[in-house]
C-alpha cells in the first residue's frame, strides 16, 4: 500500500520567503507528526496531531512556524520569513493511532533557504 | 523533557562481526523505545522495538535490550553485511499526553566493510 508522502521533495527559496510543505500520511492513520533533522543530526521533534485533539505544538522552535491538519488527513507546514537556518530536512510521520507505536516516515523535504 | 543519548557517533566494522549501539535517556517514565535505520535521502525506517514490559527482543540478526534502572538501551546486529551500512537512531517517549512524541539520539554512521 501507499506509504508517507510529502511535496516538494526539494524546495529552494530566498530568505524572507514562506514555505508551505505538505504531508499525505498513511490512509486511515490518526496521528501525524513533524520532525525536522539538520544536517548529520538527530530528529527534532516539532509538531503532533493526534486525532481530533488539539495538537502538540511544543517542539516548534518560533512563531514564524505554523502547521494544520485538514480533515484529519494532509498536514501543511509553513514557515514564514524564512531564515538560513531553517535549512534542514523536514520529515512527516504518521502512525495507526495517538496511543504511540510504529511511526511511518516520509522521504521529507529538503528546504534550501539562500 | 526527554532527553536521549547515543554512542557512537561512528561505528566501522568487516563484514560478519557484531555491532552494538548503545542509547541512554533520561525520563524514568519512558516506554517505548524504538530504533530506525535510515539510508541515504529516505526517510528513517523502523527496524525493532521494545517496551518497557520488555527486557529483550530479538528478531533474526537484530536484538535490543533495555535496562530500566540504568535508563538504557543497546541495538546488537550480528553477522553484519554491507547492506546494513546506514545510520542507525534510537528513539525514546514517554506516556500521558506525550506520548508518541518520539525524542530520538543524534545517531550512528554504521559502516561495514565487506
């Protein structure tokens, strides 16, 4: 079946600009997640979505990063005002239900920020 | 919050010898404690995972055993085969309204040499 998929897989932008990157989680998944890895690190966690809660916005590191879930299914997440540092890969993981468990990753999106 | 370490941050075997990965975290209410492998531009793949309930778990050339008292956790591959070479992250999270919120270590560049 389907797995995790994510648009674009590549995305070059100036700075000062927004970013929108989309996640398609798995079909029937009701937790959604975004990490974020930095070159030769670690996965940081960013946002959850779980169900029908409110979501676990803990992990966003400002106000310049925002992400929505519609219709329980495809999770956007924009970055406003880019910065150089926002540069990484961005990851979206989905998993069968918010009590935890086997978490299914994307390709992600490598954002490139001049 | 969680924190998760991980040693080492570069692990070269010949092919056929062992490999052991060994993770440490920091939150005794910590549960679940999966390890990903992730190959080149893919996203990280889980390849075991243990509970809490669990002291350890094997599944053919790959074992993970957790220590609950010392807070830590090893992946052990044998018999290794260039195939294996990728990097290799462990992951903890914790229960309650966290849970599924993965914090993962910083990772290991397994190499195998045939």
């Amino acid at each position: 079946g389907a797995g995790v998929s994510q648009s674009p897989s590549n995305k070059v932008t100036e700075k000062g600009k927004d970013v929108e990157l989309r996640c398609d989680p798995i079909s029937g998944h009701t937790a959604l997640y975004w990490y974020r890895q930095s070159l030769g690190q670690g996965l940081e966690f960013l946002i959850y979505f779980q169900g029908n809660s409110a979501p676990d916005k803990s992990g966003l590191p400002s106000d310049r990063f925002s992400a929505e879930r519609t219709g329980g299914s495809v999770s956007t997440l924009t970055i406003q005002r880019t910065q150089q540092e926002d540069s990484a890969v961005y990851l979206c993981a989905s998993s069968l239900t918010s009590l935890g468990g086997e978490q299914f990753f994307g390709p992600g999106t490598r954002l490139t920020v001049l | 919050g969680e924190n998760v370490e991980q040693h080492p941050s570069t692990l070269s075997v010949q092919e056929g010898d062992s490999a052991v990965i060994k993770c440490t975290y920091s939150d005794s209410a910590s549960n679940y404690f999966p390890w990903y492998k992730q190959e080149l531009g893919k996203g990280p793949q889980l390849i075991i995972d243990i509970r809490s309930n669990v002291g350890e778990k094997k599944d053919q050339r790959i074992a993970v055993t957790l220590n609950k008292t010392a807070k830590h956790f090893s992946l052990h591959i044998t018999e290794t085969q260039p195939e294996d070479s990728a990097v290799y992250f462990c992951a903890a999270t914790s229960g309650g309204t966290s849970y599924g919120k993965l914090t993962f270590g910083q990772g290991t560049i397994l190499t195998v040499h045939p």
